[in-house]
C-alpha cells in the first residue's frame, strides 16, 4: 500500500512504466560530471529500466503535488546466510530538497526489504557528497570503507589505442556500405564479437565477406 503524509503531502508509491523517462532525467539533473564523475559515467537509462525490470518492489517514487519529487532504486543481495540490502540510487529533486523526501523513500524501501529478509544495508556514494553523506549518517549508515576507483584514458595506451584505431577504420569502412547510421545495440551481436576476439591479429585475414555489417 502507499503511503501518504497529510502533513508534508508526501506520496511514496512504486515506480511505473510512465516513470521511467522522468526518473532517468531528474536523475541526469542530479548526478552531474563536475559535483560526481563517477556517479555521472554510470547513471544511463538502463539503470532504471534495468531495476524496473528486475527489482520492481524496491524501485519507488515520491511525489509531491502529482509532481516527481524523488527516487530510490535498490536491490536485494543474498550472500551466504546475509541477504543484504542495497540502495543504489537516491535523488531528490533540488526544489523538493531537505523536505524529508528522502527519508520517507528510504524508511519506505527499507522495510520492504526487511520484510524480504535483509539485516544489512548498503549504500555507497561519491566521497565529497557531503549532503548524501549526512543524510546515510543521520538515518544510521556508518563504518565507512573507502573504495578506490581508477581510470585510464585508452586512446592513449599503447595497445588499447590500436584497437581504437582498428575500430575507426571499421567503421569507416562500413560507412561504405551501409547509408543509415548504426543504432546502439545494448549487447553486441555475437558474429562481431567472434571477429573482436583478437583483431589486431586477425584483421589482415579478414575478408570482405566476413566483415560485420
Ligand atoms: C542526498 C539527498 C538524496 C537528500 O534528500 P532530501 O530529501 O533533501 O533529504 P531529507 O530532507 O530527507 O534530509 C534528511 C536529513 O539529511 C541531512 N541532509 C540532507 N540534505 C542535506 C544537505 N544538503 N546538507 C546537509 N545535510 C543534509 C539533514 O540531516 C536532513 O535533516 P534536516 O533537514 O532536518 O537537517 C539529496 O540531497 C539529493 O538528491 N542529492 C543528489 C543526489 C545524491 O547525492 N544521491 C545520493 C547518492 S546516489
């Protein structure tokens, strides 16, 4: 059931199909490359429908007004006799900020998680999200690890260079061939994947025929 909080006119309810392409948008609003480059590179669209898809009862929206106020999508982990909860993703929407929105989608997720087994909860966020920070420090998050994340630019690696290199030749060469432009594919087809495997070793011993298209 959801619930509704006449005081602050909270409205906590599962995320819908209609949701989708807001959540994804107030989302791309809040995780910006200057504030968190790490949460920007990995917030995309599939986040969202790919939660929707897989964990429906711990995706919610609150709304305010009948107007998006926020978001949480999480997942449940069980590891050996631990089901852990984990909250990956958190927003609220900059004019419905310090309003307790949050909180209500957060109390909210987590027990249903409760009622689904968990007895641990996991969040993590960029180290200089000082208001994430206290707000998963007031509702009771704490033991912080710090997890160090690296990164290489690949056009400048000797080896992986050359495969981007090979890539641009490929597709100016199927730009020969074909006049409309590829779409992205989520998951690339498996006949280019078999051809990908190592091509800077087999590139001269494919021919025309082989090519993907
Ligand atoms: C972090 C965030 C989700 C908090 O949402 P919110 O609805 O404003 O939070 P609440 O109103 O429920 O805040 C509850 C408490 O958290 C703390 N808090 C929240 N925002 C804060 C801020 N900007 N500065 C300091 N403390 C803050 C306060 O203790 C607050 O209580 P108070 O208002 O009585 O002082 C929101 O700021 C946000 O969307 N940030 C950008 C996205 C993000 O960082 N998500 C988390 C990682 S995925």
């Amino acid at each position: 059931m959801p619930t509704f909080d006449e005081t602050e006119a909270i409205y906590v309810r599962e995320l819908g199909i209609d949701d989708i392409a807001p959540v994804y948008h107030l989302g791309e609003e809040l995780f910006t490359s200057d504030l968190y480059p790490y949460l920007y590179r990995t917030w995309d669209e599939w986040e969202v429908i790919g939660l929707y898809n897989t964990d429906p009862e711990y995706c919610l929206v609150a709304e305010t007004d009948g107007e998006l106020a926020g978001f949480v999508l999480g997942t449940i982990i069980t590891k050996a006799s631990w089901t852990y909860g984990y909250i990956l993703w958190l927003g609220v929407s900059p004019r419905f900020q310090r309003r307790g929105v949050a909180d209500k989608l957060v109390d909210k997720v987590v027990a249903r998680m409760i009622e689904d087994g968990a007895r641990f909860m996991l969040v993590d966020t960029d180290p200089t999200n000082t208001s994430a920070l206290k707000f998963f420090h007031r509702k009771g998050f704490g033991n912080i690890r710090q997890h160090i994340f690296l990164s290489m630019n690949l056009s400048k690696h000797e080896y992986y260079g050359r495969l981007i290199d090979y890539e641009h030749q490929k597709a100016e060469r199927a730009g020969y061939r074909r006049s409309r432009p590829a779409i992205r594919a989520r998951k690339p087809d498996s006949a280019a994947n078999e051809i990908l495997i190592n091509p800077l070793v087999s590139e001269s011993q494919i021919t025309e025929e082989e090519l993907p298209i």
